[in-house]
C-alpha cells in the first residue's frame, strides 16, 4: 500500500470513528431531551457515513434519526426514515445477492 493510499484508507477509519462518536452523543442529546442538538449532531453523522458509503453506519444513524423523530412527535418523518431504511437494506441485500451469485458462476466455470 502506498503512502498516499494508507493516508487515504487512515482517514477514512477516522471519519467513520468520528460519525460513530458523534452518533453517540446524539443520543445523549435525545435522552437529555436536547432534541434540536441532537438532530444537528446525528445530521454531521449522517454526512461522514454517507461520504464514506458505510452503508451498516448509515443505516444505524437513520434508526437513531427515526427515533430522535418520534421524540420530537414527528411521526411521518420518522415513518419516512424507516420506508427508506428498508429500502436501503433491500438494496444493499439484492446487490449482495448478485454478487454471491456471479461468484458462484465464475468459480464454476
């Protein structure tokens, strides 16, 4: 691995860390009832897991966002994060999936 491709692969492990802390302090936030902090900290979160297209961060911090969302008793946003969640890790399986797949037909050939 190159120095500039270790540079790049140490920040990316930077950023997620970084999105993970700031996800647990958003729910600190929730459950001190600092529902508009917490709703700016988990939005920073979601910015670094989605630049770094950590597809299981990314889902853990919308479920984080739908439930600081019932808090606020935004019920239809926190319905749309979960339609999307799915949605998301539906993807993600059927792409899995495909992939599985065309292994298995290459290793058979």
């Amino acid at each position: 691995m190159s120095g500039a491709d270790e540079k790049m692969a140490n920040l990316k492990m930077f950023r997620i860390s970084l999105a993970s802390r700031l996800m647990n302090h958003s729910d600190c936030l929730r459950e001190a009832r600092l529902l508009d902090e917490s709703l700016t900290t988990i939005n920073e979160a979601f910015t670094l897991y989605h630049g770094e297209n950590d597809i299981p961060g990314l889902l853990k911090c919308m479920g984080l966002k739908g439930l600081l969302y019932t808090d606020m008793s935004d019920y239809h946003s926190a319905e749309e994060i979960l339609c999307e969640c799915k949605a998301i890790a539906y993807s993600e399986y059927q792409t899995q999936q495909n992939e599985i797949s065309v292994v298995n037909v290459q290793r058979s050939h």
